[in-house]
C-alpha cells in the first residue's frame, strides 16, 4: 500500500481518471459513470466534488492549464523587460499547447466540445489567463492604468489561446517573437 502522503487526493484521483476516460473515448462520449470507475469511486462521491459533466470538464481543463501557466510564469520570470518576458512566455504557451497529450486530438475530433471551455470570455481558460498576463504587465509596465492592464491582459491572453488552438504553420519562436513585439509596441510610453 503506498504511504498516505504518496496517495493522490480523491480530486486528484478523479481528475487523472477524467484524462484517461478522455484518452480513451473522448470529450462527447466521456460519461461520469466511466470517470467513476477509473478513480475507483462512486457516482455520488464524483457528484459531490464536481456536481455535474460539464463541473467536472471544467475543473480537469483548468487543472491542465495551471500547468501551462506554471510554465508560463516560469520562462517569463527569466527575464526583467518586458519584451523578452513576454516573449518567453507566448513560446513556452505554444509549446505546452503541441505537447499536450489530448489538446490537438480533442481540437482536430471534437472541436465544438472543447472550444466553448478554451475561448468563452468567462469559461475557465481566459479567467484563468488574463489575471496571470495581468501580473507579467504589472510587474513590468507600471505606466500602464488599471483600465490599460486589463485591456492588454484580455487583448493578450485571447491571442495567446487563439494561437495555442490554432497553431500557425511558422516557427513557434518565430510566432512568439511576432506577437510579444505586436503587443509590446502597442503598450510602449508614447
């Protein structure tokens, strides 16, 4: 038996199950049931944390994302201008986002299953964004007003997914360096 401190949590439990339910059959066919039996819970228990499919959905695609931030935050925080920051972060996003064992497959079969979770202004991918883009320009463009942040936090975590969703045929450097100049020169003193 593995020590208590080895033991993943139940959330935890069912959030991997709900990946590997998802590896399996997919988004569209992905049934609480299933997920129950991969993390060895009932029905009940997998109710009680998230409540309803699209809860459940919702939390295993913001606990991928806290990775991908995670990353984010890391390539950015090796730089102090915010140029280069910007820059590193967009890469490591794009990276995360080709790495992603389920993310293109789910995109490429299920696209109107997973898009609403990835783009929506208020689902759980952009309001999980925008305030860790926020933090990147605050720390580093304190010319900037509350109202300015918030606008260039929204204008570049929508460009972020969308280019992470859709990836174009170029470089992803080369892309990264195209955006993080698109969008520094846009916030630049005048």
């Amino acid at each position: 038996m593995a020590s208590p401190d080895k033991t993943p949590d139940t959330r935890t439990r069912i959030l991997d199950a709900t990946i590997a339910v998802l590896a399996r059959v997919g988004l569209s066919r992905l049934t609480l049931e299933d997920v129950a039996l991969e993390a060895g819970v009932s029905r009940q228990t997998l109710y009680r944390y998230f409540g309803s499919r699209d809860a459940l959905i919702e939390a295993t695609v913001l606990r991928e994302e806290e990775t991908f931030i995670e990353q984010m935050v890391a390539a950015s925080n090796r730089h102090t201008d915010f140029r280069p920051a910007l820059e590193a972060a967009i890469a490591q996003a794009l990276r995360s986002a080709r790495a992603h064992p389920l993310l293109d497959r789910l995109l490429a079969t299920e696209p109107e299953a997973l898009l609403p979770f990835l783009t929506l202004g208020r689902g759980p991918v952009l309001s999980a964004a925008r305030p860790v883009v926020r933090a990147l320009l605050v720390d580093r463009l304190d010319h900037l007003t509350e109202r300015e942040l918030t606008r260039v936090a929204d204008a570049a975590s929508r460009l972020i997914v969308s280019y992470a969703i859709s990836p174009p045929e170029e470089d992803i450097d080369d892309v990264a360096a195209g955006l993080a100049d698109l969008i520094a020169n846009g916030v630049k003193r005048t």
